[in-house]
C-alpha cells in the first residue's frame, strides 16, 4: 500500500495535469482527450491502495477526483457511513485517512 506522502503526491499530481488539459481545452477551444491516461492513473490507485472495484468510475478515489473536483466541491452530505454520518474527504490527506480506516 502506499504511504499518505506518495498518495498524496500522485494525486496532486493528477490535479495539476487534470487543470493544464482544462487550460489547453479553453486556450484551443477544443476537447484534448486525456481520460485514458487519468483512467489509469485512478485504476493504479485503486489497486495500489487495495480498493476492491469492478468499475473505477464507482471508487471513492475517482468520485474525489472527478464529481468532487479534487476535494473543492465536497460538502457534509457528499459521502456518509451506513449510519448516515458525513466522511470529510474534502482532501487526498482525509481520503487517505478514510481509505486506511
């Protein structure tokens, strides 16, 4: 498993290509696909961190990534426990923590 450090790491790393291929796309005014590789990048995370998925789109680590924008669009109701009580993975560092717990 990886540590905090090298998840945290590689995720940021994937945020500051995700926001330069968003950069590109505005300057060009064209879509510059890049999924595949992002795709991998999360499925490699997945497995790294021993996350059990038959589909990456349906991790929590593409759901950080992708529907909560890297953590900026987290609130208390955007993942809850069986018992209805809000996870904060508003960062790599709280997904991390959640991912281990």
């Amino acid at each position: 498993m990886l540590t905090k450090n090298e998840f945290c790491k590689i995720i940021k790393k994937l945020e500051q290509t995700s926001n330069k291929q968003s950069e590109i796309c505005h300057v060009l005014g064209a879509v510059v696909d890049t999924g595949d590789l992002s795709d991998i990048v999360v499925d490699l995370l997945n497995k790294l961190m021993n996350i059990e998925s038959n589909d990456i789109y349906d991790s929590d680590i593409s759901y950080f990534c992708w529907e909560l924008d890297f953590g900026r669009k987290w609130t208390p109701n955007s993942i809850t426990d069986m018992d209805g009580n809000s996870i904060d993975i508003s960062t790599a560092e709280k997904l991390y923590d959640y991912l281990c717990s």
